[in-house]
C-alpha cells in the first residue's frame, strides 16, 4: 500500500501538443489543468507547463509542507526541466531566465477566490539578465515589482491592516504616482520601478521581519504552498458553502512558463468569449489591453478595449464616443492587430467546437505572438443559458438531450422573477448574507409590521421571523427579510409561494421592533431606509438598487417542451389560491400535490369567523362558525379546480396548530373580544389554554380533524360541493382530499370514514355525484413503517418531506437556524436537510414508505409535496424511487419540469 502511494502520479505535464492529462480528468487536475492539458494536445499554443493534483492539496492538509515536497520533488524537478527544454531557458539562471507562474484550479472553477503568483524565479540578478534578453529594461523592472507585490500579498501574507487600509504595496506605489504626478503605472520610468523593488523589499523587511526570498526554488515551494493554502482561505470556504462544494475537493496548482503582455506595444493581453454571457447572443466578444500583464484587465485602473469592431462600436455608443475618437483611442484588437484577431477567431472557434459549449477563454499576445492561457465553459446568465442551449441544438454542434443536459436548473429561475440591473449591482454595497430563500431582486424601503407595509409604495417587510398572521403585509410587500427561520420556515414557504424575493435566517441582523431599527454591525437602519435583497444569492444590500422585469424569450418556451418530451415523473404544483394555480398552470403546471387550506383562512374576512370557531366551547357554536367558513372555502376551491381543470388537486385537510390563528397581542384581542361579546379574559383563557410547548408535536394535523370532526366535515363538504357546481358548469375536476400527519392506521380510517360519509350525504342531497380521492400525507416516520398497512385504505401518498425531515432529525423547523449555519461550516452536515432532502436518511423513508405501499396496493399513486419537490437533487431522487409526481411552489414548476427530464436522460446514458 505504502508503495503503491508512493508510485502514484502527483504531477501532470503539458506543453508542446502533448499532456499527460486531459479534459476528463477535472476532479484530479482541476477545470484550469485538465483544459490546458487538452488545449495542449489539440495544438492550442499554451505555454508549457504541469499540474499538481489535487489529490496532493489533501495529503498537504494532512502531512504538512515538508512531507509534501518530499513526495513531489522529483516530479516537480523533471517538470521544471520539461519546460526548460521546450521553452530553450533555464529556472533561475541569469542570462536565460525561465520565469514561471503558480495558479490555483479546482475542479470546479471559483472565480477570484484562490491565489495567483505571477513572474516567479525572478531576483536581482536575474531581472538584469531578463534586460539584457528582452533589451526591455521597462518590462523587467516592472515584471520585478509585479512580482514582490504579488508574493508578498499571497505568500507572505502581507495584507492591508485593517478594513480601512488599502494594500500596502499599492500605497507605495499611490504615493509615488502622486510625487511624480502620473495616473498609470505604465507611465512610471525605469528609475521609479526600480525604487518600487526597493521600497517593496524595504517593506517585507519590516513587516515580516525576513529578507524576500532570492532563490527561485524557494519562492516556487512557496507558492505552491500558499495556493493550497489559499483552499481554505476566508474567500474560499465563503465560496464552497455557497456553493456546496465539499471541502475535501481541494485544488490543483498549474505552474507554466510566464509570457509576457506587457512587453511593450507589440504585447498585451486580454478575455474573450465564444459568445455573449448575458445574453447568449451568438457573437465573439471580449476585452484586452495592451502592454498589461492579466490582472490590469480585472482591476479596472485602465479602460480596456473591446476584441471585435463591431463590440468597440457598441460600446461606444453606450460610452458616448464619437467614431473618430473610438478609431484613435480605443481601437479593437480586430482593428489595430487584424493578423492577431484573426489567429484568436481560429481558435475560438475551433475551443467552441471542440467542447461544443460556449468559451471563456484568456490569452496574451508576447512580442506579437498569441498564447492561450486559459479556456473554461463560460460562467452565464440564465437568459444566455437557455438561448445558448438552444443555438447549440439548431446548430447542430449538440443534440436534445445534451441541450437539456447542459442546462443548470436553478437559474431558470432567473428568468421568471425581476432581476436587479447587472450595471447596478456592480457599484451596490452588500450589508449581510442571509439564505436565499426565495428567488428574486426587492427594492424597497423597510418596514418592520406586517400591518403597516402598504405604508410605502415599494417596501421591504423587515421582521425577526413572520408568522402566519404577516400573510398579508407579506404580499404587499416587495420582498422580505427575517433574521431567523430556515429554508422551510414560515416566510420561506409562503414567500416561493407567492414568488416573491425572501432573504431569512440573516443572523447577523439584529432587529429593534420599540426603536424601529436594525442594525448590522455598526450600521444602523430606520424604518423607511431603503434596502435591497437579492432571494436567489441571500445578499442584504444597502440603499436602492435597479431592477427589471424579465422576458420570457421564445427559447424558453422551446427548452420546456424539449423538457416534456423526454420528462417522466409528472410535475404538479403547491398552491393555496387561484392565482397560484393559474400562474403554475402558466408554467406548465399538471395538477396541484398540495393545497395547504389554513393560508386561505388569514385572510381578513375570514380570520374571525375562524377565531369564532377556535374560541367556541359547545360543538354547537363551532358548526355555527364552520357554516360561515364554508361558502368561502367553497368559493376558493371552486377558483382552484377552475384553474386547474381537467387536472388533479389534492386538497389537504387543516393541519397548523390552532395557536396560529388566535391573535397574541392585546389590542387584537380586544378587538375579538368585542367582536364576539365574550369577556377578554375569555379570549386570553384561550389563547393561553392553545399554548404547547412544541406545537409542531402537538395538537395539528389529522389530530385536530379526529378531536373536532366537524371540521373535515365542513372541509369535505366545501370540496365536493365545489366540484359538484363546475360539473353543473360542465368543468372537469379531480379532487383529491388529503389527510395530514398521519401516523397510525387507526388515524387515517376515522378519517376517512368521515370523508366518505360527508360526500355520500353530498350525493345523495344533490343527487349528483363526482369522482374523488381520499389519500395522506406521508410525514411521520412511523407512517412509512405502517405504509402497507395504510396503503390498504388510502388511495394515494403524498410526502411531507419537510416534517418528515423534521422528525427523522428531531430539528424543529422553525429553530434550526440557531445551529444549522454552524454544522455546515464545521461540515457536521453537508446541506440543510430543509432543503436538499437527506436522501441516506429520511430518502430510506421515501423508499420504505413507497415500496411499502405499494406492496399491498401496487398501483398506489405517490408524490412528494414537501419543499424538496422543487429541488433538483432531489427530485432526480424521488424519480429514481419510483414516485409519480413531485409538487413545488409555481416558480419552481419550469424547474422541475426540466429536471424531471434531465434525471429520465440520465438513467439512459
Ligand atoms: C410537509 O410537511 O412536507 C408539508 C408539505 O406540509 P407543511 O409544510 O405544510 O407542514
Ligand atoms: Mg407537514
């Protein structure tokens, strides 16, 4: 075992139209090192160089430098001299330098979040050499300077000292532009590079108290150290969680031979895409610069220049520059190096063609040759997504499947929410980071109760967490924000419902209701303040920021119906109204898997006929109150099956604890007291007797339904005399009455036997009858247990993954937020199991609770209407189990409908 470790391959070589390594190999060389490897191979010119794996970025986490550069040594050596020999120089020799650069590449790739050291191997003696070489004394000095910056930041660790502080070598460097009165750093002399190096030099001395390293050797262990270092930077974990990356991935490190942009005007260097990221239109674009080493292009001090004519031209319009001054001072590199753009266009098409997927690709012209740096499928909005999948598929470079394949689920929300202007955003400043609980972009100014949120035109409802009783002011306002709660608390679930922008679980906030303030940090915000929320990142953003509505491109309508053509698990949609419904029937909606019946009764005409039937003592006062509750219910569900015709609804019976729906603060009870003309120690008696301990264990579900029977009474009777009245209408509908919480078979009969017996009575009044469903959720663990036993009676399951998941973890839902953030970081847990399902744990449910079913009544329909429904993980897991439907909030259901055809593709490959 010892030697076999031992013998393994930790370094991988490219260069010269050859590699050891190829594209496939992403997870073990990195997205960077596995495309450079094969941009190699297919005679794409990249300088020479090799990849250590990132196999090796785990043994360094484990064994610790020495022990690392003790197993890659020799391979590293044998590569260095690969590169001497292809590029005719030698690593630290004075007269024929060979400099080298040292970056990051994990197997998936994140943006700015690792390190880079460039122009390593250089000292004193050998930046005299590269003079002498190059007859460039500008470019030596200046790759000199570039160079101690850029490792003392990385490797030394030379960071500014405090968030006010900008970097200290930048300061050096700010100060000497101002002594010689110059803007840009090309316009320093020899002279001022040189006192750069020195006072750079000066500076590592007194703040690490070392002399910068010399020896070429030195400084590349170095930095091959500080790039697996840089894995478990700050930036990077922020970016892994976000992401979900697992930890253990590690990166890769690509050490190549260095060319040169900054050479002088013949160099330069820049980023092009095959086509266009924010759109997905089908043009080459990019920006360069010249006589500018990689970073100049990102940091913005120089205006770059755009790759073709026809962009130059774009941007000038927008920049408000005539032609002539465009032509003169920001010429395209088409125009002022046509044999150059020329060689660019071959390869990016020919990069296009070879990964059949759009190119973000970086190069660099040295001395009037082009090198390619980098190529990667590039990073796009949802929009380009869409538009480029289905350019591909016309073109002919990919077929169905892979168009549907190469879509990322998730951001086709994007596409169906309002989206911040990107412009904007760029120049917005991000306060705190909560979970991006629903997707969207929310301007507005805060409010802190729901009652007051139409105080504004555009407002942001800003609360500690919201109960049901925020419904409302939920729905006027433009987005919301809670400090606690989770991906499935209240206002996450209600707020996909509704499709509107919700940040939650933002823990950094803490919130004032006396002072009407919050406060993050030392910042502090007033009722009325504008903010913005942005539910698809969680990023809490101070002040206004643009926002536009987006278009639904024909694209999309194309990709959808692509979806359903090879989609096999059917996608129904969560929806508690008939603008719910008609929005997901929009979205290809094919049937409601849950109508959740309590959202309808907070609605203000109805919270006090239902608080009259909570407060009622006698059986005979509560049916008073449900006879006023049923022409309502009867009226929505009406709207529903309307909606929804010729489709299933499952209609679930009440479920949340009755606490929910008594008002807790005093004027409201006086209010009710007065209402009813009951004393209000009456109504404070109540409210105190609905009181639990945990309420999400306590008296709901089925519980209620089996202690007050009138209810499901009342509730089946609304549901079958709406169906019956659009059967007059000669509208078809198909109810499905559902039983929540369920746990025992004993709970489901009494149940059902209600049910029946209502809608026998119905029939036999009217005489008239319709086709229905009596079926339960499946949301207790005990209930998949007993599913065969259940199965015998109830025509179908539905999983209640979100109470199911909070059983089998015994994490309240509504208080997870307090340790969750925690166990993903210290990776106790991967995910919130809210809101990817624990397919190894509670997925073992699913399956039981199916396979269970299905044993005594083989044809049992079951689906999944937990939150899980609308996540594509998730959903390949319920499909891969043998569910018939998944059932998610309308603005997930384009989501699922794609996923439901990914996971069918799949299963084919
Ligand atoms: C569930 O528990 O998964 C479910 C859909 O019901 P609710 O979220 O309303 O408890
Ligand atoms: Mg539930």
């Amino acid at each position: 075992m010892e030697l076999l470790e031992n013998v393994k391959t930790r370094v991988y070589k490219f260069g010269n139209k050859k590699a050891d390594g190829n594209r496939d190999m992403k997870n073990l060389l990195g997205g960077k090192g596995a495309n450079l490897a094969e941009m190699s191979s297919i005679g794409v010119p990249v300088p020479p160089g090799f990849t250590i794996t990132t196999e090796v970025c785990a043994e360094y986490n484990e064994l610790g430098r020495d022990a690392v550069v003790e197993l890659i040594k020799n391979e590293v050596e044998a590569s260095i001299a690969n590169i001497e020999k292809l590029m005719g120089t030698e690593y630290g020799n004075k007269e024929n330098p060979l400099l080298v650069s040292v970056r990051s590449g994990a197997r998936v790739s994140m943006p700015g979040m690792m390190d880079t050291v460039l122009n390593l191997g250089m000292n004193d003696e050998v930046v005299l050499g590269l003079v002498k070489k190059t007859n460039n004394e500008q470019f030596a000095w200046d790759s000199y300077r570039r160079f101690i910056q850029m490792y003392g930041g990385v490797v030394l660790g030379m960071k500014p000292e405090s968030k006010e502080d900008i970097d200290p070598f930048e300061e050096i460097i700010e100060s000497l532009k101002d002594k010689r009165g110059i803007k840009l750093d090309t316009e320093f002399s020899v002279q001022d590079l040189q006192d750069l190096v020195y006072d750079f030099k000066d500076l590592v001395r007194k703040r690490t108290g070392l002399l910068f390293p010399t020896d070429p050797w030195e400084q590349l262990w170095g930095a091959i150290m500080a790039v697996f270092n840089s894995w478990n930077g700050d930036r990077a974990i922020y970016y892994r969680t976000m992401n979900g990356y697992p930890a253990d991935w590690g990166t890769a490190v690509n050490v190549q031979a260095m060319v040169y942009g900054n050479m002088g005007d013949n160099s330069g260097t820049g980023v092009c895409f095959t086509r266009d990221a924010g759109t997905g239109e089908n043009v080459f674009n990019g920006e360069y610069l010249i006589n500018a080493q990689g970073e100049d292009v990102v940091a913005g001090v120089r205006t770059p220049q755009q790759i073709t004519k026809l962009g130059s031209q774009r941007w000038a319009e927008l920049a408000q520059i005539e032609e002539e001054e465009r032509k003169e001072l920001y010429p395209s590199l088409e125009e002022l190096m046509p044999s150059i753009f020329e060689e660019l266009n071959g390869y990016q098409d020919i990069l296009e063609k070879h990964y059949r997927d759009m190119q973000d690709m970086e190069f660099t012209m040295q001395d009037g040759k082009l090198w390619i740096l980098q190529t990667r499928n590039g990073k796009r909005t949802g929009a380009a997504m869409v538009k480029i999948a289905m350019d591909l598929l016309k073109e002919g470079m990919i077929d169905e499947k892979e168009a549907l394949l190469m879509l990322e689920p998730n951001k086709l929300d994007e596409l169906l929410h309002p989206i911040f202007d990107p412009a904007a955003l760029k120049r917005s400043n991000v306060i705190a980071q909560g979970l991006p609980a629903s997707p969207g972009a929310a301007t507005g100014k805060i409010v802190f109760f729901a009652d007051e949120a139409a105080k504004y035109k555009s407002s942001i409802l800003v609360r500690i967490e919201t109960s049901p009783e925020d419904l409302e002011g939920m729905n006027i306002a433009k987005g919301i924000l809670t400090a606690r709660g989770g991906m499935t608390s209240h206002a996450a679930v209600v707020a996909r419902g509704m499709g509107k922008c919700c940040v939650s679980g933002a823990g950094a906030l803490k919130i004032n209701y006396k002072k009407r303030t919050l406060t993050v940090g030392e910042y502090e915000y007033h009722e009325g303040d504008w903010i913005s929320l942005n539910g698809s990142t969680g990023n809490i953003i101070e002040g206004k920021v643009a926002t536009m509505e987006p278009e639904l491109s024909g694209e999309f309508a194309q990709i959808m119906e692509l979806a359903d053509k090879y989609g096999v698990i059917k996608v129904r949609t969560n929806a508690d109204s008939p603008k719910d419904a008609k929005i997901a029937r929009g979205f290809g909606a094919r049937g409601i898997g849950l109508t959740r019946t309590e959202h309808m009764f907070f609605e203000v005409d109805r919270i006090k006929a239902m608080r009259e039937m909570i407060l009622a003592d006698t059986v005979k006062v509560r049916k008073q109150a449900l006879e006023e509750l049923l022409p309502m219910q009867r009226v929505d569900f009406e709207g529903i099956f309307e909606a929804m015709e010729g489709e299933a609804v499952t209609i679930r019976l009440l479920d949340p604890p009755l606490h929910e729906f008594v008002p807790h603060q005093l004027a409201t009870q006086k209010e009710l007291a007065e209402d009813l003309h009951v004393p209000l120690q009456a109504v404070k008696n109540k409210v105190a007797e609905l009181e639990e301990f945990n309420p999400m264990l306590g008296h709901r579900g089925c519980r209620l339904g089996n202690t007050y029977p009138e209810i499901t009474e009342m509730q089946t009777r609304a549901i079958i005399e709406a169906a019956l009245n659009l059967k007059e209408r000669g509208v078809i509908c198909k109810p499905e009455i559902m039983v929540p919480l369920v746990g025992t078979v004993k709970e489901y009969e009494a149940q059902e036997e209600i049910i029946r017996n209502t809608a026998s009575l119905i029939f036999e009044e009217r005489k008239d009858s319709v086709e229905y469903l009596v079926g339960t959720m499946i949301e207790i663990p005990r209930a998949t247990l007993m599913a065969d036993l259940i199965a015998e009676k109830a025509d179908f399951f539905s999983f209640g993954t979100n109470d199911l998941t909070q059983m089998t973890f015994g994490y309240s839902r509504d208080d997870v937020s307090k340790f969750l953030p925690i166990y993903i970081e210290k990776g106790i847990l991967k995910e919130d199991p809210f809101e990817v399902l624990d397919q190894e744990g509670v997925g073992q449910l699913v399956k039981i609770g199916t396979q269970r079913g299905r044993s005594s009544k083989p044809n049992l329909k079951v689906g999944i209407c937990g939150e899980h429904g609308g996540e594509p993980s998730s959903i390949e897991f319920c499909y891969n189990t043998g569910l018939d439907y998944v059932s998610c909030s309308p603005y997930r259901v384009p989501i699922a409908r794609l996923v439901s055809a990914q996971a069918a593709i799949k299963t084919t490959l």
